[in-house]
C-alpha cells in the first residue's frame, strides 16, 4: 500500500543467489571496491543520523498538526491546487529523509547480516522509524476520501498537476484501504510481524554453513561450486546444500507458512480476492497481462528448456543430467578468472557502444564507491541495486568471484543503478519504477554486454559457450522465474487450506521444476529442498514473474533496436527517465509495443529459441 511507503525503504532489485562468493582470489585484482556510505551518513553513531531521526520525528508531528482532519476543507478551496500541492511538497520531503535513514541502516545491514551491532542498529532504526511515520499515516487514507471529482479539478491544474501520477496510484488503492484505526495497526506491527520474519530469514541463511570435501563454506561459495569444472565437485556441493537445507527445514517452514498467512489476513482484510492481486496493483500491471505471459511461457517450456537441456545433455553423453548439472560449464571449454578491472572496461566498453551518457551514469558507481564487490562473511548473498532517494544516489552489491555470469551481474545491477539515477529527479514519491518495468534497464545492459562479447568472439568453441551460457541465463530468467512464480501461487492457495509441511511444500517445488526443466534434468533426492533459499518468496512475494516480464520486454525492446536504432537511444532514456510517472503500455508506446497483445510475449521468447537453433545448428 502507497500510505506505508514513509516508513519502508526503496525495493532493492535484487537477483537471488547464482552462485557468486568465495575467500578472495589474487587473479580477480587488488581493486576490488567497497562502497563509501559516508555519502549517506558518517557512521552508526554519527551525530548527523541521529539528528535526521529527530528532525523526522519533529517533523512528522509537525506535519499531522497542520493537516491532519483538513484535507477535505483544503480540496474545496478555490485555491485547492496551491494548498495540497504544498502539502504533497512537504510530505515528499518527509519522504526522502526517512527513506535516507532507513536506507543507510539496510546497507549497514547488508555488509554483515552475522554482526550483532549493524543488527540491533538495522532493528532500532526500523522501530524509530514505524513510530515517527505512524504520524503521517493518515495523509494518502485521507486523501482517498476526498471526493474523485474534487480531487481530479485540483490535480488537473498546477502546481498540483505535477503529481496527478502519484495521486492516480493512490487512487487505485482505494477499494483496499481500510479505517485509520486499522491502517495504523498493520503499519505498527509490521515490525514484530512480517519485517521480524524476514530478519529472521536473512539471520539464519547467513549463518549457514556447509561442508563439502572437509571445507566449511557459506551459501554463495557453496553455490558457487555448482558452476564448477568438475562433476564431482559439482555433486558434493549439491549434497552439501541438501543436507543443510534438510537440517533447517523446520525453521524455513515456519518462516514461509507464517508470512504465508501474514498475506492471507491481511489480503482478506484488504479485499484482495487473488493470492497475487496485491503485487500486480503495485506493479501497475493488468491481471490479464501476467496471465498472458504466464501462459506463454509455460506453452513455450518443451521449445525452450526442455529442448535446451536435452541438448547439453547430448554435449555432456548423457541422456539426462543431473540437477547439479544444470549449470555446469560445457564440457572442453577453458575456465578462467575474469578480473575485476576487466569485468569494469567490458561492461562500460558495451554501455557506451550504446550510448556515451549510459557509460558515463555507470563509470560513476566505479569511480565513486557506489559498490559493494568483494565477497565476506556475512555479507548479504546474490546482488542487488538499492536506489536509496533522490537526494543521494544508488548503492550497488555484488558477489564478484570473476566467472562469466558474475560479469553479467555486474552489468545487470548497473542497469538498475543507471535507471535509477535517470528516475531521481522525479522525486522520492515517483521516481520509483513498478517492478516490471524496473527490469528493463537491468535486462538491457546485460543484453548489450553479451551482444558485445559475442561479436568479440571468433573461436567456435568460446562463442558456443558463450551462446549456451546466455540461453541458460535467459532460462533462469524467463522459465525458471515464471515457474517460482506457479510455486509461489500453489503455495499461497494450499496454505488457505492449513498449515503445510516441509514435506508438503518439498512436493509443489518438485512438482513445478519437473514441469518447467522437462525430462533431461534429473530432480534426485535432495533437491526438494532447495525452495528454502530463495529470498523472493520471504521479502517480495510474487516478485518473480518481474524478470520474465523484463527479459521478454528487452528481447522485443532489442530486436527494435537491431531493426530500426534511429532515435532508439533517446527513446529509451524516455522510458527510463520516466520512473514511476507513466503505465506500462504508454512507455512502450513509442516502441511500437503493446504488452497487453498476447503476440508480444511470442516476440520475446522467439530469440531465445534463435539461439538454441543457433547451437543446435552447430552441434
């Protein structure tokens, strides 16, 4: 919900955990950087935070002595336009301060997830900050009772104009708000409720610890020997994961059936009759559209994965592999450590064959401190891009161990953090992105790196892997994510029903990943459960189709560009500039695209079977 967003930080777009750390190695470089969070505040007991907390609590008092209870009489004044615009201002301004604070203390977080001080900071602040913005709580709830035709005359002039797209978005709320009583609840206990869950979620996944051949390892390293040369390394990975999960399985669980049923009361509550509703009106995303999506993809699961596999398969002289194969390296190809200074040339070398002003966004993250690389203990897994708030900049995490699909990352997060920095100046209430949109910047500058490494490429042999690493790239993204997304469903639905077992959602994760990997991959003992450690289905519900949603997009995006790239470059800053101020279908009008055409999901998925032609081809 809209009102809530004073007290919750900007999303993270983050990518689940590939597979990305370990102790650091020579060949990456010495220049590994760490980002600089002075640029938010000096330290955790810095003077400059604690006065932002309580100028943001004075603040908010402030605000809800002024206008609290007057919103009604302000829109029915003949100067409407001026008075709640002025109102909007201040609260935007509010806006930016508290998601600056809570910002900073999740980044603090993130460096060290096992560190007792940054945990406590990281709680403290989120129940600072539920209290100071239980104040202005009541300003988006009152604004929905205004009457739409008052509220419509005051928003179709300035200033107020300004922010019709923001107050649209509130409005779309409405049917699902309830009493300020109730509002003020759900808000003051999200704390102790699913924010606790999820903290509990991030804890423990940090803590885990795996053995494979005597070495104790984290989760990313233990991931990481998924992609490795060896098939035997590969399998005692597997088998390390396996029986940590096992271990925990009691703890993932609980965590899962409880903010399971955490979405449940308060979907009930909020007459949200789909289990996924409340995600698609946040997305700004027409229910329709999904499902079409959905739809085309799973109809296109044997022409894609089932074939893709099939195929790696016959590389490997199998007629199946198994699960911990999925992402193998092909078999003969050199394995080496791409360091870090080469990852940086090759990702703003791509950026700027596109476009100068993109490279010059992203060289900004390097040349700054905006990123987090080297791997460490407790550090937050996978990667992801945090665009903090206007009135400072993005912050970028990776997990860099120098393999080819960490170059991607790095190329996919700074698509997110280029998008962000060309969204800020729309300010702190629509600068953000519905998230399925958020994707196309990412998508895109992975798109453009690949395209440039693959036109680099003569030898047959590197330029086969490197088609077979962005097919299966473009699976995780496109039918691994909208599999996760029909777990995610089954799920939510059963546990209306009761509390599941372990064992009970062991079976829906096996039942969708046979469906979507198709007979050539082999889903042994174990692998049921691997559902545990995806942090999506904990902190963002519903999240995943978002990357299919993106990948499909930028391929129909991409082939536009191959076709017909006059004034696509300007175009497309359009759309990224645009933030969270226009819907979908017109930021893709001026592309030619409609995602609402059930054909333009079809345009998308065809490039990815072009390249497993291509590799077939060349079998």
């Amino acid at each position: 919900m809209a009102n809530s967003r004073v007290f919750h930080p900007a999303p993270s777009f983050a990518r689940a955990p590939a597979g990305a750390a370990a102790d650091a190695d020579p060949a990456l470089g010495a220049d590994l950087p760490e980002w600089d969070l002075s640029h938010l505040y000096p330290g955790m007991e810095s003077d400059a935070f604690k006065a932002d907390l309580e100028r943001g609590a004075a603040e908010a008092k402030a605000f809800a002595e002024a206008y609290r209870g007057k919103l009604a009489a302000l829109a029915a004044g003949s100067d409407a336009s001026e008075t709640l615009h002025a109102a909007v201002l201040r609260y935007e301004a509010l806006d930016d301060l508290l998601g600056r604070i809570v910002s900073y203390a999740g980044l603090i977080y993130a460096g060290d997830t096992t560190d007792p001080a940054r945990a406590k900071f990281y709680g403290d602040a989120q129940d600072r900050l539920t209290a100071i913005s239980t104040d202005v709580l009541f300003f988006t709830l009152e604004l929905n009772r205004i009457d739409d035709a008052v509220l419509d005359a005051a928003a179709a002039r300035p200033p107020l104009a300004h922010y019709r797209p923001w107050l649209e978005d509130i409005r779309r709320e409405k049917p699902h708000q309830l009493s300020d009583e109730l509002e003020q609840l759900f808000h003051e206990k999200s704390v102790t409720g699913a924010g606790a869950w999820n903290r509990l979620f991030d804890e423990t996944m940090s803590a885990l610890r795996f053995t494979v051949d005597g070495e104790t390892l984290t989760l990313e390293p233990t991931l990481n020997k998924l992609q490795d040369a060896d098939g035997a390394v590969r399998r005692k990975a597997a088998e390390a994961l396996a029986a940590t999960f096992k271990d925990n399985l009691r703890t993932f669980s609980l965590i899962t059936n409880t903010l399971a049923k955490d979405k449940e009361i308060s979907d009930r509550w909020r007459k949200f009759g789909d289990v996924a509703e409340s995600r698609h009106l946040a997305n700004r995303v027409e229910p329709e559209v999904v499902e079409a999506l959905v739809a085309a993809v799973r109809e296109a699961y044997p022409r894609l994965s089932h074939r893709y596999y099939k195929l790696k398969a016959k590389w490997f002289g199998r007629d199946a592999l198994d699960y911990w194969d999925r992402n193998a390296p092909l078999p003969e190809v050199e394995q080496r450590t791409i360091p870090w200074s080469e990852a940086r040339d090759t990702v703003l070398s791509a950026y700027g064959t596109f476009s100068p002003k993109m490279a010059d966004v992203a060289a900004r993250f390097f040349d700054e401190r905006w990123i987090d690389a080297p791997t460490r203990p407790g550090k937050a897994p996978g990667a992801f891009a945090h665009p903090t708030v206007p009135s400072a900049h993005p912050y970028v995490l990776v997990n860099y161990l120098g393999k080819p699909r960490d170059v991607m990352t790095l190329a996919h997060e700074l698509g997110h953090g280029v998008h962000q920095v060309l969204a800020a100046p729309n300010g702190a209430l629509m600068a953000p992105t519905p998230l399925t949109l958020a994707e196309t910047a990412s998508v895109f500058g992975e798109m453009l790196t690949f395209r440039s490494l693959l036109a680099s490429t003569t030898d047959p042999l590197a330029r086969k892997a490197m088609l077979a690493g962005k097919v299966e790239d473009m699976i995780n993204t496109v039918v691994r994510q909208i599999a996760f997304y029909g777990f995610e469903r089954k799920l939510h639905l059963r546990r209306r029903e009761g509390e599941l077992t372990a064992e009970d959602i062991g079976a829906l994760w096996m039942e969708i990943q046979s469906e979507s990997l198709g007979p050539a991959i082999r889903l042994g003992p174990g692998y049921e459960t691997f559902w545990a450690y995806i942090p999506h289905f904990i902190h963002s519900p519903f999240y995943v189709y978002a990357y299919a949603f993106g990948d499909c997009l930028v391929n129909s995006l991409y082939g536009v560009y191959e076709q017909a790239s006059d004034g696509f470059v300007e175009r497309y800053f359009a759309l990224l500039s645009a933030g969270g101020t226009k819907h979908h279908s017109e930021l893709l009008a001026p592309f030619g695209l409609d995602a609402r055409d059930p054909a333009f999901w079809s345009i998308g998925l065809s490039l990815i079977e072009k390249m497993i032609d291509e590799l077939e081809a060349g079998n």
